[in-house]
C-alpha cells in the first residue's frame, strides 16, 4: 500500500497563525469527520425519544457543539498516549505531538480548556444526563490503551464513541429503555465496520510496530466481516424504531442509509488506503440518511 497521511494543512488551517495551527490540527479541526460520527448517534437518539421539537432542537445544538469539543478532546487524548507509536507510522508521523511541534504539557493544557467547555455543555443537561456524561470520560480514557492489549480496539471505539446514543436518549427522555439500547446496539455495529475500513489505512504500518485491529485480524476478508456489522446495524435500527412508535415512513427511508452501506462492501479495496479513507468519509452520508429517517418516523 501507498504511505499516506490524511493531516490537512492546506485551506483555512494553513491561513492560521504558526502558534494556533498545530492546535488546530491536534483537535482534527481539518478533518470535520471525526466530529460529525461522535455527533450523529447523539441526534439519532434525541429524535427517537420525541422530545417536543423545542426541545428536540436545543439538544441538537448542544450536542453538535459538544461534539466538536470532545472529539477534539479525545484525539487530545489518543496523541499523548499515541505520540511513539505515531512517529513510526508515516500517515501520523506528523501529528503535533509526533512531530514535536507541540509539548505533552501544552496539549494537557489544550486539553483542560476543553474539557472546561464540554462540563459547560453537560451541566445544561437533566442530571440523569449528566451522571451518564461524566462517566464516558472513564472510555474515553481508557480506549487508546485498547490497541495496544487485544485485536478488537475497534470494539472499544464502538463503545465509547457511540455512547452519544445513551446520552441523548436520556438528554430527551430522562430514563434508557429497550429502544435506546437497540439504537446503541445499532451504532456499536456501525462503528465496529466503519472503523475496520479506516483501520485498513494503517494495516501494514500496525503490523510493524504491534497495534492490533480489526483490520489487521480479518485482512483480505473483511469484506464479510462488514456485511455482518452492517446487516446488524440497519436490523437493530428497525427494531429501535418499531420499539419507540416510529411511523412506516421510517423503514421507508431507511432503504436509503441500508444501500449506502451495502455500496461500501461492494467498493472496499482493503489495498487502497485512499479508497479507504474515501469509504469512511462517507458515513457521514449514512448517518444524515438514518436522521432523515428518524425525522420521517416522527411525522
């Protein structure tokens, strides 16, 4: 495979200050991706509590900017613990930790103006919210070391970054159902593959240095392994959905996100990291697609 890195300093982050960009790219403000996984499980599941709309929208906002805050704070988090291993892998060889353009103290700093914000945005939440939002700071801690001590840190990841699914479930309802843990089932399942096919961008450098992943484990077949993670998301989404008194119209344009899936099995190329990233990328498009059907269900 062709060595790549996936840092962007072009566009508006080369127009910042030599003294802010490498924090800029620290938090992966160049790459909008990571902000909008962490975000979509969490207006999926405010939308499938109904909420009046008033409120639904609130939530929404606060959850859009609470997770830009705290994916930022855990790649915060992934570099400190990372920063060795990155220098030997050519795609994050060049992250500000890595690269020495920044010190472990200045990003503990970054980190603790985040996390400043983040509590800002918790304590506008029900209690019940809060206590469940506090304590996913003990994953978001604990997933880098993942990688390091079993094949599955993919798994961990499903865990952790879907946990937005709980929270604003309970943000919009105040108590976790069957529902709510169909819906986290449903986004553990998706995170579980779209993290396999981002994985497969670092297979042959993780091989070199011992990080273990999905990728790594299934390879050249993880094609199946896919279809299995993605056939269980769109299944527990229907069951989530039928559970909580969505309309028809919910299966109706949840055709939609279920043939967005199936695209990324017939196009991976587990061989080309760019296709890779590219295939990743477009879960945005998923997830948009299954709000839009949430939105449906509601009508």
């Amino acid at each position: 495979m062709t060595a790549h890195t996936d840092i962007q300093r072009e566009g508006w982050v080369g127009k910042l200050p030599a003294a802010v960009a490498p924090y800029a790219i620290l938090a992966r403000l160049d790459r909008p991706i990571g902000a909008w996984l962490l975000f979509l499980p969490g207006s999926w599941s405010i939308l499938l509590g109904r909420a009046p709309w008033p409120e639904t929208v609130r939530l929404i906002v606060l959850f859009g900017i609470g997770s830009v805050v705290m994916r930022s704070a855990g790649c915060v988090v992934n570099d400190i613990w990372d920063r060795k291993i990155d220098r030997l892998v050519e795609r994050t060889a060049g992250r500000p930790l890595a690269s020495g353009a920044l010190s472990v103290r200045q990003a503990l700093a970054f980190l603790a103006g985040l996390l400043c914000i983040g509590l800002a945005i918790l304590l506008s939440l029900n209690w019940q919210a809060q206590i469940l939002g506090a304590s996913s700071l003990i994953l978001m801690a604990l997933y880098p070391a993942a990688k390091r001590v079993t094949w599955w840190p993919q798994a961990m990841l499903g865990i952790t970054f879907g946990f937005g699914a709980p929270l604003g479930y309970v943000a919009a309802t105040r108590q976790f159902d069957t529902a709510a843990l169909l819906l986290y089932a449903a986004v553990f399942f998706w995170i579980l593959g779209y993290d396999t096919i981002y994985a497969h961008q670092d297979r042959e450098d993780d091989a070199l240095v011992g990080v273990r992943s999905t990728a790594r484990l299934f390879a050249e077949t993880s094609g199946p392994f896919l279809a299995v993670c993605f056939a269980l998301t769109v299944a527990l989404l229907v069951a989530a959905g039928l559970l909580a008194g969505l309309s028809m119209w919910f299966l109706v344009v949840l055709i939609l996100p279920a043939a967005l899936l199936a695209r990324q099995i017939r196009a991976l190329d587990v061989n080309d990291p760019g296709l890779c990233l590219a295939l990743f990328k477009s879960n945005k498009w998923v997830g948009l697609a299954v709000g839009l059907a949430l939105v449906a269900g509601r009508l």
